[in-house]
C-alpha cells in the first residue's frame, strides 16, 4: 500500500521507521514538492504512477557502494527515494520558498544499556511468537518454503514450526555443494526427524544462455541493488521450482537484538587500528589494497566495510565523494560506546537489511514469492533485547545466541558450538568465471563509469584475484553495472 502525504496542508512531517527489520518505509518526495509517498514496499512505491520515472543513480550511494559496500539510510541507490530503518527518524518541512528541508535522526533501540537484570529465556514464548509470525502471514494453501541451513536461526523456525498446522504445505531448502561443508546432509536430517519434506538445491555445472537470460531478467526486475554476490544464487534456484505465489521463509534478523558479536581478531584491531585513523589522507592517495587501508578505518567502518580505496573509486565513478567523513562522524557519536554495540547498530540497521535482507527480498519481488521474516517480529526483538547480556552472549569466549545453541541441543541434538560458523556455500566468483566475457562486459560497458578506467581497474582486479577482497570488488562491481545496464526504473518509460 502506498499513502500519500500532503504538505501542502501540513509543511512539517516527522516519519519513523520501525524498531525491528518488519516495515521499512520509503518515501518520494514529488518534484513539485506538495506530496510525499511512503510505503513499506520498495517495489509498490516504484511502480505507483505518481512516481516519475526514469529514476535517478545517486552519486552519493554509489560512492558508499564502491568505497564501503553498503548504503546507509536514510539513502538509498535512487537520487528521488529516501528509506527510514530501524531506529531512523525523517522529519521534512516545507520551506516557504518552496524548499525542502529534511532532518534524519537515528536511535539504537537495542543498546546494552537498555537491558534489563531478566535471564530467563522463555523458549516456548519465543518459539510460539515464531509460529504465529508466519501463520498470521499464510493466507491461501499454497507451498512454503523455508530456507535452512545449519545455523541456528532457520532451525529454531524449523522447529517453532514443527507443531503448525501448517506443516504439510512446508518444505525446506538447503542448497548442496557436495563437498566437506555441505550443510544439505544434516539439514535434511534435522527437517526429516521434524516431519517436513526437505529438497537439496544445486548450483548449475555450465553457464547456459538459459542462465544469462535469467540473470538479464533479474537485474532488470530488482528495485534495489544488492551488494552481496550470493544473491545471484536465488534466480538460480527458479530452475527447480516455480517460486510465483508461494511463501518464502527466511531467518535473517535477530542478530542487532541477540547482540551482534564481533570475531574475536575484528575486536582486537578495531581497539589497536583506529590510532591509525590519522593516516587516512594517504591512505586515500593510494591503490585499494595498501596496507593502511585497513588500517586507518574509524571504529564503525570496522563492523564490515570494504571496497574500493576513495583514489580507485575516483578514478572509476568521477562523481564519487568521500566516505570517510560520514563514517568518521558515526563513530565519534558512537565514541563512548562499547564495540559490541557499535557493532550491532552499525552492521545491523545498515548492512543487516541492506545487504544481507535485501537478497532473499529482491528474490521475492522479482519471482512472485511472499518473504516472510519471523525473527523480524517487532515482539520478539523488544523481548529479547530486553533480556540481560549475559542470557544471550559471551563476551569472553565471543559466544553468541546462547539460548539459540541450548535450544537446539534439547530439542534436535544440533550442536552449534561443535559445528562452528557455516558460510554460505555458494561460490560466488568461481561461478561468475563461468561467464567471465558477460561479466566482463557488463562492468565495460556501463555507462556509470570512466571506461579506460573501468577496463584497466577490471584487469588490476583480476590480477589480484587471489585475495578475498579483490574478488568480492569485482562481484560488487558485477552486480552494479548489471544492474545499471539492464534495470526497469532507470530506464524512460
């Protein structure tokens, strides 16, 4: 649903978003500047009339795109579409000049110093919350799918919803890699012992012009583009089975509430690094991947940004601004706050949504599915980020969602701390070397960028291919000019 908002009879409006990743809203603010739009569906706000299309690319987005790998709000990749999150405030008042001035405010709801003394972790209350989340949400007797892995948020769904009445239109899916870390084999286990009917994904061997086709319609589908490279294992997965007017359940969302715990060695550099922040200005000067790089990051920058050095990013997108001076001054509000919050807040209202939701979203727009999110539940988030720190994580062993792992030990014999942390197993780049000369291509022959530089930074990366973060540039920078090149909204219609 989209609302509509008149400022030409109210020329102050505050708006704020939610408290869980459950309703983000966008807004349009119409060129005349008498109307706002709002929705909490990116994809109804576009395709409403009243808004004009094409569409345009903002440098600001860009830049954080290329430079840090995530878009933070209240911005989103559209110069004409704003996006509140999870604590943001937007308050926008018409000027008598017929300007716009639009002020953002953001509040943490989930800092550790909101926590209360409270350690009980009701399991049933929570798993009861879990199964009413997605059976209040089904509304015709068609398929369900839940995608599972070995982590221990898709299987405390699994099992929340192993008493539903709705578990014969249930199906879980894991994808198989075939190798020591296929998660599939356990996976289908655990659904199995439940009473649930449980198919194993694959990855195409070969690159057909079937997939290329596919991966066309996608990036010209999508209303936002995602800076995760997995995301393209989701089209891929229609190849299997005809997602239209079915349910899709996903467990990502409960991390900024459970207490999003750092990797023992990011807590320890984020700590000794930032005395390097001084170093920046030279480290901007110089090519991505020198040293002080990583080294001179701001406290907030080290919850998981990377990308292209601002010299590099220059060089390629003209228009690129800077994005140290942002993240330098959400670090300095953030300068008395314990890590594990800066993290939580930081990963989790920009990168948590934008990057990590907004694959299995995108999926779900462009292939006709309904995405259900139960750990989004704004009351179980308010619950659980009410418990007290020590119920949910360890500081000293770096132990996260605790009740989560003693949960699913009780109940399903999954021991998480056994298994460790499973990646997702899609191998992004291996695949795309499958279609290098598309790939290729569509980066050369986006008009975003600088092309001699784009073709000489295209074999500079390539070059370097044998580290992560080379890899993960050149995914991202994929991802973008196939977006760019082929996308619904930015073309005239």
């Amino acid at each position: 649903m989209v609302e509509k908002l008149n400022l030409k009879e109210k020329r102050i409006c505050s708006i704020t978003g939610p408290i869980s990743f459950e309703g983000y809203i966008y807004l349009y603010i119409s060129p005349s500047k008498d109307y706002i739009l709002t929705s909490t569906s990116l994809k109804e706000l576009l395709d409403h009339p009243l808004v004009l299309k094409p569409l345009t690319p903002s440098n600001r987005a860009i830049s954080f795109y290329l430079q840090s790998g995530v878009i933070p709000t209240p911005q989103t990749i559209y110069e004409e579409i704003l996006v509140l999150g999870l604590g943001d405030t937007i308050t926008i008042q018409k000027l008598l000049n017929n300007e716009i001035k639009i002020s953002f405010d953001h509040y943490f709801p989930f800092h550790s110093s909101l926590r209360t003394n409270e350690s009980k972790f009701d399991e049933k209350y929570v798993l009861d919350l879990l199964k009413i989340e997605v059976e209040k949400r089904i509304k015709e007797n068609n398929p369900i799918y839940i995608f599972q892995s070995l982590g221990k948020d898709s299987n405390t769904i699994v099992l929340a919803l192993a008493t539903s009445y709705l578990k014969e239109q249930i199906t879980c899916l894991t994808l198989a890699t075939g190798d020591k870390r296929d998660e599939s084999v356990v996976a289908e286990k655990i659904s199995q012992k439940l009473g649930f009917n449980h198919k194993k994904l694959y990855i195409p061997t070969q690159i057909t012009p079937e997939i290329e086709r596919l991966f066309d319609y996608y990036f010209e589908k999508i209303t936002h583009p995602c800076p995760d490279g997995t995301s393209l294992a989701y089209p891929l997965y229609t190849l299997e089975i005809d997602f239209k007017d079915t349910y899709v359940i996903d467990g990502s969302g409960n991390d900024v509430y459970f207490g999003h715990v750092p990797r023992p060695i990011e807590y320890k550099r984020q700590k000794l690094y930032t005395l390097f922040n001084k170093l920046r200005v030279i480290a901007e000067r110089l090519a991505t991947g020198n040293p002080l790089q990583s080294l001179t990051k701001t406290k907030a920058e080290w919850v998981g940004m990377t990308g292209l050095s601002y010299l590099d990013a220059k060089k390629l997108y003209p228009q690129t601004i800077k994005t140290h001076p942002y993240w330098e001054k959400e670090s300095l509000k953030r300068k008395n706050w314990d890590y594990f919050d800066v993290k939580a807040d930081i990963w989790g209202t920009h990168v948590e949504y934008g990057n990590v939701i907004r694959k299995v979203l995108n999926f779900a727009e462009v292939f006709g599915a309904t995405l259900i999110l139960p750990w989004a539940s704004p009351e179980i988030a308010m619950y659980v980020g009410r418990l007290s720190e020590k119920t949910l994580l360890d500081r000293k062993t770096f132990r996260n969602k605790i009740p989560l792992r003693e949960l699913l030990k009780k109940h399903l014999e999954l021991d998480s701390d056994k298994l460790g942390k499973y990646s997702y197993g899609f191998d992004v780049y291996a695949f795309l070397l499958k279609m290098e000369n598309k790939v290729r291509e569509e980066i050369l022959s986006c008009t975003l960028w600088n092309t001699r530089e784009a073709e000489r930074l295209y074999k500079f990366l390539k070059s370097k291919d044998n580290k992560k973060l080379f890899r993960n540039i050149l995914i991202r920078l994929f991802m973008l000019s196939a977006w760019h090149n082929h996308n619904y909204y930015l073309k005239r219609v």
